[in-house]
C-alpha cells in the first residue's frame, strides 16, 4: 500500500509541475527552464541525500556513478527540454499523456539490451497506450 501511495505522490508531483512549466514557459525559453528546474532540484534533492545518508553518497561505486549520470543526461537534462519544449507547442492536456507513454520505450528497451521478458499483461497494457497515443494524437 505504501508503494501505492509513493506512486500516486509522484504522478501528483509530476503533474502539478508540467502545469507550473507551461506558466514559467509563457516567460522564459524552454532551456533555461530546463536549467533553472535542474539546479533548484541539485539543491534538493543532493542536500537531502548528504543529510539522510551520507555514508552511502560517499562511497558510491563508479559503476553506479556511470548509471546515474547517464539518468541525468537521458532522463533529466534531454527529457526534460523535451517536456518542456511539448508543453510549450501543444500544452499540458495534450503533451503529459504523450510524456505517459514512457513505458512503451522502457519495455522495447529493457526486453532489447536485458533480456526483460514480456506476458500478456504487459503486451495487453502496451496495446492500450498506443491506441491511447493514436487517439489523442488524431483528435483535434
């Protein structure tokens, strides 16, 4: 259950901040959204994990140092002015359920470099997001 209610805060979290990006991006270009996202976030997030555990921030090993630092160039720097540049063009009712599609991408990706396998769940569940996309990308 607490897992449950972890994943629910964060999609909260995520869409209460593509609404905030479209209005900071009625001001600002997408990238120095970006930028400004990004290091108010470094704050954060990095004095929380030096507070709360600090042992671990420290001895990290270089292969979870390579890991993680490929997150943040894929994930946080390119997806987000991605995100953010959707938003810009064709809003946050249109662009977040695009964004949502994430899945299909990480299951192509995880089944091709590895060996994740696929059930019927997983195929049914990839099904309805792209008739979803095909649905939302279509309509006027």
């Amino acid at each position: 259950m607490l897992g449950i209610a972890l994943a629910v805060t964060a999609a909260f979290c995520w869409g209460t901040g593509a609404v905030f990006a479209r209005l900071g991006l009625q001001r600002i270009k997408p990238s120095t959204g970006v930028l400004i996202s990004m290091v108010s976030s470094l704050v954060l997030v990095g004095s929380l994990s030096l507070i709360i555990d600090f042992d671990a921030m420290v001895s990290l090993s270089p292969s979870a140092l390579l890991w993680f630092g490929l997150i943040g160039f894929v994930n946080y720097a390119l997806g987000r002015q991605f995100n953010y540049l959707g938003i810009k063009y064709i809003g946050v009712s249109k662009a977040t359920p695009i964004f949502a599609s994430a899945p299909l991408f990480a299951m192509a990706i995880a089944v091709t470099f590895i060996g994740e396998t696929v059930n019927v769940p997983i195929i049914i569940g990839t099904l309805g997001i792209v008739v979803g996309l095909v649905l939302l990308i279509t309509s006027k």
